[in-house]
C-alpha cells in the first residue's frame, strides 16, 4: 500500500483516535481542543480526509460514527520513516543514524530496540550469505 502523505494536524488527530478508539468526533474534538485548540468543526474535517486517505475507518453504532485507525499506528509511522529515507535521504540511512547518536535524547528502552534491529539485521546478512 502507498503511504498516505499527512500533515502534521492529521498526524495530531490521528494519534488521537488511535489512543480513544473507537471514537465519536464529539471526544477526538474534546481532547484535541484541549490540547491543541481545534474547533470540533476542523476535527471532522480532517478525520473525514483520514478516511478518504483510507487511514482511518468508520462505523455507525448506537446513532453515532466511531472511529478508529485502519491499519496500527506503529505501521504508519514505519512507512512513514521509509518514505522519508527513500525520498530526502536517497535511501542513505547514515544521516539518518547521525541524528541519532548525536542529537536525539534515547531513553534505555529505544537503545535496547536499536540494539535488537542491529542483531536481527546482522542475522539477516549472515542467512544471505553463501
């Protein structure tokens, strides 16, 4: 599936609905104007141009739509760090792992998972290789 281009606003909602899902636009406009200030007006907005974008789905229940994300959001962000490093680093990760050790604050947890990809990623070179 092509990943679906989102701006920031929609990334906001998104994480939103995926934290409350299933969710009534009534509780993401409740949260979100708490926190970011949007009219209940804008929510609908965007969360209809989620769905369009086939990011998020609907269903009627109890006279009300629910939503909630279509695929998980971990998979979305995935693909989103995929595109961003196949389109603005040409698929060079170096910079990529340079913001890393130099300028991103990695808790324990975070450098645990690199460390976990870099040995899956070592295990794959190995099963390739003759």
């Amino acid at each position: 599936m092509r990943q679906p281009q989102l701006g920031q606003e929609e990334w906001d909602i998104l994480r939103c609905v995926a934290e409350l899902a299933p969710a009534t636009v009534r509780e993401v406009a409740d949260h979100v104007a708490q926190t970011k200030g949007l009219a209940r007006t804008t929510v609908l907005t965007v969360m209809e141009r989620l769905r369009k974008k086939r990011v998020l789905q609907r269903r009627k229940s109890g006279g009300v739509y629910r939503y909630s994300p279509k695929v998980p959001l971990s998979e979305l962000t995935q693909g989103m760090v995929a595109s961003f490093v196949e389109t603005r680093l040409q698929g060079i990760i170096s910079p990529f792992l340079a913001y890393l050790s130099d300028s991103a604050d990695v808790s324990d947890e975070e450098l645990g998972e690199l460390k976990a990809l870099v040995r899956d990623l070592e295990q794959q070179r190995q099963e390739k290789t003759p």
